[in-house]
C-alpha cells in the first residue's frame, strides 16, 4: 500500500500494468491493445478493494506468494488470507465482466 503513488486515499496501480509479463512479451499491436485494456480494468478494480484485501490479492495473484508466504509477510493467520482472498476474488469477479474471448459454457 505504501509504495505506489495514492489518488483519494486508494493506491494507483495503472502504471504497473504496463509493466506486466504478459504485455512484455505480446507483438502484435491489437492484441497488446486489447490485453492492456484488460488490465487497466483489473488493475483499477484491484485498487478498489479494502486494504487487507488489496495486500492479499496484490501478494497472491500478482507476486505470486503461497498463502503461507503471504500470512507471514502480512502477520495474519492463513485462515484470514484465504478469506481475504475469496471475498476479494468474488468483488472481483462482480466488476470486471467475463473476457470476450471465454466461451458461454458453465
């Protein structure tokens, strides 16, 4: 939460979306387009959730921790982190809609 630059009390996190692996390694100009749209979206939804949240979701989805890496980091209990995890993932799930390309199959 410390490190990015803050807008109204809530961390800006577009500018690490350009720094992603997935964006790094695209070639073509649509489909670098169309993925950095993408994730502006969930980089700006991610910014939206409460702090605990965010940390959890930050240190599990973008950094790539263990819960029980993320538990120690935070000085949580992995119960907490995993809770944090769903509550955040089902916010989530709610704003951003479902990506073009994914099929209509449940």
């Amino acid at each position: 939460m410390a490190r990015p630059p803050h807008r109204d009390g809530r961390p800006e996190l577009g500018g690490a979306a350009f720094d992603t692996v997935i964006l790094q390694n695209l070639t073509d100009p649509a489909a670098y387009a169309n993925e950095l749209t993408e994730t502006l979206e969930l980089f700006t939804a991610i910014s939206r959730l409460p702090h605990r949240q965010l940390d959890v979701i930050v240190l599990r989805r973008l950094c790539g921790f263990t819960h029980e890496a993320a538990s120690a980091l935070l000085g949580t209990s992995l119960a907490a982190i995993r809770s944090d995890e769903r509550h955040a993932t089902r916010f989530l799930d709610s704003v951003i809609p479902p990506s073009s390309t994914e099929g209509t199959t449940p």
